[in-house]
C-alpha cells in the first residue's frame, strides 16, 4: 500500500526510529543500531535522513596540519564497545596503517584521517540512509512521529515509533553581518577561498580567537607566502585551551550524571569555569607558532602577520574589489581602516533549535522547547507516546560533552537503550 502526500509516493511503512542528520552523533547511533541488529533477535528498523547529497564532516576545514583535540578512542564505539568493529583501531587495521599510527605515539590523529575514518564508517554501517533529503516538519502524534521531507522525488513523508534529533550545529556570524562572496564562515573555508575574487593587495583578515581562528591563520599565512593575513579579536591575548587531565575530565561520560542532576546555579558556574578547555581558546602549540612567525616578521623588518588584539570592528562593507574594515582599539579607542580581499569569520556555532521543526499536533506550549530527560527523550505533553530525542546540543542539561564528540558512542547506547525501553514498555 502507497501513500501521497502533495503528489509525491509515501511508504506507509512503520520505522523503529528515523534520524534527522547523518553527521557523527547519529553515525555513531546508527553503528549501535547496526550491532543491535547482528545479535538481538527483534531488529530495530531504522532510517536516517541526510540533507546533504553525501557524507562529509567539515569538508571545508581540513586544513593541512590541522589535528583533532579530542583522543582518537572517543570515536563512534570505542566507549560504547571496545570491541565493536567501528573503532578507530579497526578503522587504521582494514586500512593496513596500525603499526604506522602506533608509531606515531599520539592519541591525536588528523582531522584529515578522522575525516576519513567517519567516511568509511557510514560507507560499512547497514542502515537506510537518505541523502539529499531534508526534514522540514516532525509531527508527533499519540503513538508516531510523522516527518515531512523535501528530496530529489519530491516532498515525502516518513512514519516511525521514535524521532532522534542529529542535525548537528549551525555556523554564527555576528549579528548584521551577510555572507558574501569575500565575508564568510570559516566552517567552509577552503571551498569559499577557491571563489574569492582576485585581488592585488592579497590581504586576509580572520575574526576570533579560538582554535578555529588560530588554524585559518596559520593556514593563510602558510599558504598564500605574499600575503597580508590580519587577525581581529576582542581579548588581549589568545587564550591557552585547557586540556589538563583534571579539567579533561568535565567530558568524561560519568560526569553527564553529575552535570544533570546538578542546580541550574552550579551547572552555570561549571560552564563559566570550564569554558576554555572548548570555547575561545587555542592550543599552546598553535600560540606559540603563531608568536613565533610574527616576531621573526619583525626581526627580518618583513611583516605579513598582524594581530589586532583588544579590538572591535565598527563596520564592514564588501565591494566589487574587496572588503573595508573599520576597527578601533578597546583600550585607546584609536580607529584603524583595512582593506583586505577576503574577511574570515571564525565564531564559532550554535546548537539547531528542535522548536523550528517540532509539531504537537497543535498542543498548547509547541513553540517552547520541551525539557530534555536523562537519556535525551524530550518530556512530551501528556498523551504523547511517542519518543522523541536530541542527539547533542544540550549543553545546559548535560553539559559540555554535548556538543563534541568526547561521548557519542555513550550517547548513542544511551538512546538506543531508552528507545527500546519504552518499547518494551508499550508491548508489556
């Protein structure tokens, strides 16, 4: 039997689950579901609805040199199984470099090769996968969830018990500033650099000062030898990340239990305390390159590098043939104006509000985010049966794993574990 929905067919098949996103969190739920599914004698049937034609983690920031923060056993399983044929170790073995990594005597492999570890996971993961399909709306009923889609057959419909919200993070710019040709995230920088216009000055100007900034900078300064690159920020000083094993521990998978548990108050002076080991800071290595690149400049009386700290821009205004940027200085209020091919914004994301897609069949209180249980089920209104999760963005609730990929393994079991729970539930 065939359902239509605006002209378009619709399987009037039930789902177990349906995913919205298919980057590394659902991933990482869908490689559980795929092991769920090789030993449990009732299968959990699932489908997962990218909207990008294929998948990719960040295709646009894999800048050469460039390497992860986080251990390479905070993967898609590891956590969850050590065992699981998903880890980065099974990954390195199918792929005949084990021996080489292990030479290498880091737990920080490259953004490039993690890149390409995610690639072959989704490739080997036995899940119906949709891409180029995008959520629109999610309905909940009583008992089902109805997700709207736009794809390359039309806008489709598709029907499941549960609904688990991965649509990852969304890129900011501050607030009046519009995307152009030569004013950009930097989340896609090195497809924007490929489309910025010619330019005789060659001059680059990168805003912020985390990680992602402190990289754009090292990558332009290295990669286009003539040019200008000039780096904006508000601080004085980049900030050193704090990576130290105690404070590393704030994104231990234990600590979401303490974290959720905690007062709102405590939760708010945990983040305040602990935001440099994720937010606006930069690894030491990486300072201290950039230091030392800018002060050998001076000595040979040859700048390219320029850091404007304490500052803040005025206005930006793109042209035809660049990018003026009036700056004045925090502390003496001195205004200083760039002309520059090419402005880089790296300011980092925010988390996908689930209210813009999120449907109670009309109940009162559907534009105000449901309060998010333990194992990431929204507390619906009353009647609703079926399940609805967010996998990540939650930092609030469950701190500041949530964003990062330090538990993903966890949280996937954590899902799939509630998810067939309340199944049980529903049969019992």
């Amino acid at each position: 039997m065939r359902n239509t929905v605006n002209g378009a067919n619709t399987q009037s098949r039930v789902y177990d689950l349906v995913g919205v996103g298919f980057g590394p969190s659902n991933l990482a739920l869908a490689t559980a579901v795929h092991e769920h599914n090789e030993t449990a004698a009732e299968r959990i049937d699932a489908v997962f609805l990218e909207s990008k034609p294929q998948f990719g983690w960040h295709p646009g920031m894999l800048l050469p040199g460039s390497a992860m923060q986080i251990s390479f056993a905070k993967d898609l399983a590891t956590l969850r199984d050590p065992r699981s044929a998903f880890t980065f170790f099974n990954y390195l073995h199918e792929r005949g470099r084990i021996v080489d990594f292990v030479n290498l005597q880091t737990f920080f492999p490259s953004r490039r090769e993690f890149s390409d570890y995610l690639q072959w996971a989704a490739d080997r993961v036995a899940v119906e996968v949709r891409y180029a399909t995008t959520a629109v709306r999610v309905d909940c009923g009583e008992d089902r969830v109805t997700v709207t889609c736009e794809g390359p057959q039309g806008v489709s419909t598709v029907v499941a018990k549960n609904v688990v919200l991965g649509p990852g993070l969304a890129a900011v710019l501050p607030e009046g500033i519009a995307p152009g040709p030569r004013v950009f995230h930097n989340h896609n920088l090195l497809n924007e650099l490929g489309q910025v216009p010619s330019h005789p000055h060659g001059r680059f100007a990168v805003v912020g000062a985390g990680q992602s900034a402190g990289e754009v900078l090292r990558y332009l300064h290295t990669s286009y030898p003539e040019a200008e690159v000039h780096s904006i920020f508000s601080k004085f000083g980049f900030t050193p990340s704090d990576d130290s094993p105690y404070a590393n521990r704030v994104f231990d998978p234990d600590t979401v239990d303490r974290w959720f548990g905690a007062s709102e108050s405590v939760r708010e002076r945990m983040l305040s305390y602990h935001r440099s080991t994720n937010y606006s800071a930069v690894d030491i290595e990486l300072i201290s390159d950039l230091y030392q690149r800018e002060y050998e400049e001076s000595v040979a009386q040859r700048r390219r590098l320029y850091v404007h700290n304490a500052s803040e821009i005025e206005r930006v205004v793109e042209g035809s043939d660049g990018v003026t940027i009036d700056l004045v200085d925090l502390m003496d209020r001195k205004q200083t104006a760039l002309h520059v091919d090419a402005v880089v914004y790296a300011t980092g994301f925010r988390a996908f509000d689930v209210t813009s897609i999120l449907e109670f069949d009309g109940a009162p209180g559907a534009s105000v985010r449901p309060e998010v249980g333990r194992d990431y089920r929204l507390l619906l209104p009353d009647g609703y049966e079926c399940g609805a999760y967010v996998n990540g963005g939650v930092e609030d609730s469950h701190g500041l794993s949530s964003s990062l990929l330090s538990i993903v393994a966890v949280r996937a079991a954590d899902i799939l574990g509630s998810i067939r729970t309340h199944a049980r539930a529903v049969v019992g």
